[in-house]
C-alpha cells in the first residue's frame, strides 16, 4: 500500500489561514513576524519548515483575532 504524502505546513496556512481572511502573503508574513522572502516560499511549499518556523508560525496564528 503506498503511502500518502503529508500536507505541507505552508499549504495550511496558505488555504486555511490566508484565502479565508483575504491577507496577502506579504500582509501574512508581517503578522507573523517574518521576511517576506521566507513566508512565500513557505506558502509556496519550497521552503522545508523546520521546528523552530512552525513554533513561530503557530505563535503568530495563534494571536490573530478570530
């Protein structure tokens, strides 16, 4: 049985976070505290996350108004 590959953390963000609230990724990024550079080639899924973004990834989310 073959083995699905997991989801991206960028590609959460991205469809779960950015699209619903209509941000950009430069305005995503601001938010979150990060370069622009950096959020957009995790959004892009380029970037392989590592423990250290997605605490500060989940820090920044987690402060965002509802």
């Amino acid at each position: 049985m073959a083995m699905k590959k997991p989801v991206h953390p960028g590609a959460i963000v991205r469809d779960d976070c950015l699209k619903p609230l209509a941000l950009s990724i430069s305005e995503g990024a601001r938010r979150l505290g990060m370069q622009l550079t950096d959020s957009a080639e995790i959004y892009a899924e380029i970037y392989s996350s590592d423990e250290e973004t997605m605490v500060w990834t989940d820090a920044g989310l987690s402060n965002w108004p509802e």
